[in-house]
C-alpha cells in the first residue's frame, strides 16, 4: 500500500471514534463526568472499570494496563499490528473508497544501478 496521505491520517484521528472501536469489542460504557468508562479488553478484570475514554479528545486509557493513545493505539494493541498495519486496517474499514486504486500509482523505480552479469551469456553448460 502507498504512504498514507496526511489528509486521511488526520481523518482517522478525528472521525474514528474510540468510543466505536470500544463498543464493536463488547465494552460496555458508562457515562461518568465528560467521560465514559468500561472494562478494559486487554488484561482480564470483571469487576473494576478501568478503561476511560475521553469522547473531546478521542483517546483512551487503562489504569491497570497503563496504555492508552488514539484509535490507532487502540488497533495496534486490539490486533497486535505495529503502527503501519494499524492504519491499513482503520482505512480499509471506516475509508474503503480513499484506498487507491491498483495500478492507479506510478510502478517503485530502483535508484540502486544494475551490475553486469558475471557469467558469459554465450557459453554452454558443457564448456569449461
């Protein structure tokens, strides 16, 4: 996949919204002040919400775990994908019609110059 562009970066940050990503895991949150709280999907608990999202800022936070971040955060620790693929997934589900299109993107050119073969082309297996 291309370099993500800093538009739709920006987008993911914004309109994905932690709070979704949350309630599509089960997480069932309460409204407590400006927050919303839960249990947390990632470390096993029952009985203690300790999961806090902060609608205005789009963030999130376990007290037991001590993570938290934005909803790329979130996938990254939801799937176990490094940043990159975080990104790949959040825009294949919420921005499936900014992906570009195969082939609508120049084809990679190698800056690296090509050696020459060191075999003689017109040699046969049989000579030595």
């Amino acid at each position: 996949m291309a370099r993500i562009p800093d538009h739709l970066l920006h987008r993911i940050k914004e309109e994905v919204l932690v709070e979704t990503l949350a309630r599509r895991r089960g997480v069932e949150l309460r409204k407590v002040g400006e927050n919303l709280v839960g249990l947390c999907v990632f470390h096993p608990d029952t009985h203690t919400p300790n999961l806090v999202i902060t609608p205005a800022k789009n963030v999130w936070h376990c007290f037991v775990c001590q993570i938290g971040g934005s909803p790329i955060d979130w996938v990254m620790h939801e799937r176990g994908v490094r940043t990159r693929q975080a990104l790949e997934i959040l825009v294949a589900e919420f921005f499936p019609l900014e992906l570009p299109a195969p082939g609508s993107l120049p084809p990679k050119r190698t800056s690296v110059p090509q050696l020459a073969c060191p075999l003689d082309e017109t040699a046969d297996e049989w000579t030595e």
